[in-house]
C-alpha cells in the first residue's frame, strides 16, 4: 500500500472541538495505517486571531487522544521568507497582478459572474487594467492585493473519497492589501515544503482543493492528493462550535469523561468499534480503511442523547 504522509493544520485561534478532534484522528490514522509520517502545522498566520494559549491547548488534546507526530511542530508565523518568495515566483511568471477592489465593489461586481465560475468567485475587475488606470489607483494610495491570474482555468484535485472534484479557478488573492499573505498561498507552499502527500481535512475546505492544486503546479510542485472528512455538525445543523455546549475535551473531562472514552466516541462515530469499547491507537491504527470514510455523513451532534453515537 502506498504511504500517506500526512498532516494536521490547525488554526490556534481556540480550542479544538469534537469535529476538529475528528478529522485530526481520521487525518493521523490515515498516515499511520499506511506507514506514512504525520506532520503537525500550526496555521497562525492570522497573527490577531491566534494565541499561544490556543497553541499549547491544541497540541496538548491531541497528545491526549494519542495522536503523536513526526519532527518538529512547523509555525506559518515563521515562514514569511517562504511565502514571499513563492509571490517573487509567481510574479516572475507573470501569474500575479495588483487588486484594489474593495469588498463591497466585489459583492456588486460579482452579480454576473463568470457562468462556470465558482460562488463567490472574483470577478476579474483589475485582471486588465491599462496602464493609466492602474497609475491612478497608485495615486489615490490604497495598497493593493495580489490575486493570481488563472484566467479562468478549470483545474482538478483528486480526493480519495469524493473523487474527481473539478472546479473554474478564480484570481484569489494570495497576498492582501496589508501584506498578510494569503492562506490559500500559505497552505500550499508549506505542503510542498513539508513535503505532505496527502492532505485530509474537513470537508468544508473541498471547494478550495482545485485553487490550491492550480497553486501547486504553478510553483512547480506536484499537487497533493486529498482525502475531505465529513464534519461534525451542531444540533442545528450548522457546523459544530462552542456554543452547541459540551463540546471541548476539556468540557467533556468536566463532565467526568476521560480522553480515551472521547477518542472512543469518535472512533465509534467511523464504525471502528462499537459504543463503550475502548481500542487503543494501535488497535485503530491496525482497523482503518479509507472504506470507513465512505458513507459517512456529516455528524448530528446532539447535546442530549450524547455525543457522536
Ligand atoms: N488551518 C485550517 C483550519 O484550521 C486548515 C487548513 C487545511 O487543513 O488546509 O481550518
């Protein structure tokens, strides 16, 4: 069987919840059943919204659902270098160009979009701007974007659930206004550069799987395959959060629940053991199939009946 060299890239701006705790689980069974090595990222490039403290909680659940990973932990906040290069490269290759639209110009201009193009998609506004336009945009001084110019290819990424999912690639932006670099640039050079086979995660970021794949190839890299979990839901049918209750390794332990009984839980909710047992990562490690994942639907989480079974 080939090797899935994996990862988990959380974003630290709270602490991880059951459907986080999930896909990290499916993510780190999926590198480990395969003999493949599972790499920990922490995606703190939003410097406002993410906190040391959010860090040390996240890492410290998933030692405690088991989940141990290869070499050292790698942070976005130290990787500026990286992402500005791969803009260097990108613009070297004509494959960038200055956006100054402003949200609420995109939201109007968006009305008649491309026919294939994907929700929200740019509208391509500043993708031909002549000379003199972009001069004057220069002089009224607000800083530009930098959005990628895909010219509306389609693009495929291969995910080991799903399929083909196929897709128009839209100019994203990959590095804003105020120089933050994108996470779609982010996500991408940093699988390259950790060298991640395969990247699984929750199935809310599917849509972005096709970007990131025309992202790879156009730094020369070869696209990751991906494998998208299904996510936990609330009992409202929004994707679960804080405020569906007990919902944090932290909260269940108040509840008297130990991380094994919620590791249990989850491995319950992917048809690796039945309600109560108790397997050890190994005991999962030596379960799992990519087959597990198929069929499964999002999660109703329901406060009440009980966590994920
Ligand atoms: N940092 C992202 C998040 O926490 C995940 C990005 C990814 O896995 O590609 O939602």
């Amino acid at each position: 069987m080939a090797h899935h060299d994996g990862r988990f890239a959380p974003s630290p701006s709270g602490p991880l919840h059951l459907g986080n705790l999930r896909t990290a689980l499916v993510a780190w069974l999926r590198a480990r059943s395969t003999g493949g090595r599972f790499l920990m990222r922490v995606e703190d490039l939003d410097r406002g919204r993410s906190r040391p403290e959010h860090e040390a909680s996240q890492l410290r659940d998933l030692a405690a659902l088991g989940i141990d990973s290869d070499g050292e932990i790698v942070r976005q906040s130290d990787r500026d270098d990286a992402y500005a290069d791969a803009v260097r490269r990108l613009a070297d290759l004509g494959l960038v160009y200055p956006c100054w639209c402003t949200r609420a110009e995109i939201r109007e201009a968006a009305g008649a979009p491309h026919a294939d193009a994907p929700e929200g998609a740019y509208p391509g506004t500043c993708a031909h701007l002549d000379a003199a336009a972009r001069a004057a945009h220069e002089e009224r001084g607000r800083p530009a974007a930098l959005r990628v110019r895909a010219e509306g290819v389609r693009q495929s990424a291969h995910d080991a659930v799903l399929g083909e999912l196929s897709a128009v690639v839209d100019d994203f932006v990959v590095r804003r206004g105020d120089g933050g670099f994108a996470y779609n640039l982010a996500v991408v050079v940093d699988d390259a550069w950790q060298d991640v086979g395969e990247v699984v995660r929750g199935d809310d970021l599917a849509t972005s799987a096709p970007r990131q794949a025309w992202l790879a190839e156009a730094l020369g890299h070869a696209p990751p395959t991906y494998l998208h979990v299904p996510l936990v839901l609330g009992p409202d049918g929004r994707r679960l959060a804080k405020r569906d209750g007990a919902v944090t390794l932290a909260d269940r332990a108040a509840l008297g629940e130990d991380a094994v009984a919620v590791r249990s839980q989850l491995a319950a909710s992917l048809g690796l053991c039945g309600p109560g047992d108790r397997p050890s990562p190994e005991e999962l490690v030596a379960r799992f199939e990519v087959d597990h994942l198929r069929g499964v639907v999002p999660l109703r989480w329901d406060p009440v009946a009980g966590p994920l079974v």
